[in-house]
C-alpha cells in the first residue's frame, strides 16, 4: 500500500465530509430515529417467532435494548453506504476497472446480506430451540430483553461480516500479503482452523450446527481462492 494515496484519499474524505456533513448527519439521524421507531414492533414480531415472552429487569433496560436494536439495524440498512466507501478506497490503491469495482461491491453486498440471511434463517432458530430445550418442569426460560438484543445483534452482523471471507481472502492477495497457490496446500489446516471458529461463534455445542456454519465457511473460503487467482490475472 503508497501511504502518499492513503493520505490522499483521507484528504478527499475529509473534504467531502465538510461540505456535505450537516446533510450527513442529518440522514443518519432520520434513519437511525426511523429504526429506533419500529424496533418494538420487530422485537414484538421475534418475540413472536420464537415463542418466548420477553422479560426485563431494571427501569432502563427496555431503551438501552432498543437503542441497541436500532444501532443493529441501522448496521444492516448502511452497509451498502459503508461498504461502498471501502471499495472506493480500495479502488484509490489498486485502480479497479469498472468490471473489477462492481464485482467487489456487489458481490460483498452479496455475501453479507447472505450470512444474515444464513443466521437469521438457520443457525439462530436451531441454537435458540437447543439452549430452551434444557427447561425442565421446574424451570421455565424467561429470556431477559438485553440478553436477547445482544445475542441477535451479535450473530446477525458476525455472520454478514463472516461471509465477507472470499472478500477478504481477494485483498489480502492483492497487497501481495498471502499467495492464493500457496495458501490452497494448506487446506486440512484451514479446514481445522474453520472448525474451531465455528465452535466458538456458533451459539450451540453440537456438531450439527457447527457443521451447519464450518461448511458454508469452507466453500467461501475455496471460493475466495478462486477469485484471488481470477483477480490475479487482471493485475
């Protein structure tokens, strides 16, 4: 990386931010009070889908909860923005052609909204249905609303970040920081590597949902391979 066009660029940042950040923040601010706003209603809704009575346990609980859930979502609604900013910058180092530019932002827009998908459709329902299950006669669960937020929150965006992989596996290899040839003799201890972070992030000790995010993880990971060597050849 030229730290003569990193510091270009944050000057070109900078600038943009002075001349448009009232606008800025005044759309950050709508979005974020719009989230905030229908944050009860969704939470009511999962509440819902996963047949679980909310509970809190101090005053100020309910806001902190729905301050957090906001921020979630407005995670989710700015990636593209945020997202966008990265691949410019990337673009600034490298000189993406158009074909290059829009494969990047696409694609990871892609993959994230795919890992969400991925944990809010599967990985969740099974994990949440296997802690429950350890409720006795005796002891019923009563899921406090904080713990809830920070469980959801937490997994929905690590998943979107998660399948970023091939993404991320592309431009490590374009600052020339690891060799996709070398990289892919290596695939027993990527695998083994894979299945450790998938026993750490997943929210269940079994192995079938270990399996259900090490396997996707894997395939984004030979995927990434694949396009490091295609992105290769452009360069």
């Amino acid at each position: 990386m030229n730290p003569k066009k990193i510091a270009q660029f944050l000057k070109i940042s900078i600038k943009i931010w002075k001349n448009k950040k009232i606008f800025i923040i005044i759309f950050i601010f709508l979005i974020y009070f719009f989230f905030f706003w229908v944050s009860p209603y969704i939470l009511n809704y999962l509440q819902k889908n996963y047949h679980q009575q909310f509970i809190f346990y101090s005053v100020s609980e309910p806001l902190i909860s729905l301050l957090k859930f906001s921020f979630c979502l407005f995670f989710l609604f700015f990636f593209p923005f945020i997202w966008y900013f990265l691949i410019t910058f990337l673009d600034f180092l490298y000189s993406f052609t158009k074909k290059i530019f829009w494969l990047f932002y696409l694609l990871g827009l892609l993959l994230f909204y795919l890992g969400i998908f991925f944990a809010y459709k599967i990985t969740l329902p099974y994990g949440i249905k296997f802690l429950i299950s350890f409720k006795t006669e005796k002891i019923e669960p009563a899921i406090s609303l904080g713990h809830f937020v920070n469980f959801f929150s937490f997994f929905i965006i690590a998943f979107g970040l998660i399948f970023e992989l091939p993404l991320f596996i592309c431009f490590l290899s374009l600052s020339k920081i690891i060799n996709p040839s070398k990289l892919g003799k290596y695939r027993k201890e990527i695998f083994f590597l894979i299945v450790i972070l998938a026993a750490i992030i997943t929210p269940t000790p079994d192995a079938f949902n270990m399996g259900l995010l090490a396997i996707p993880l894997y395939f984004l990971f030979e995927l990434g391979l694949i396009l490091s060597r295609l992105i290769q050849k452009c360069f």
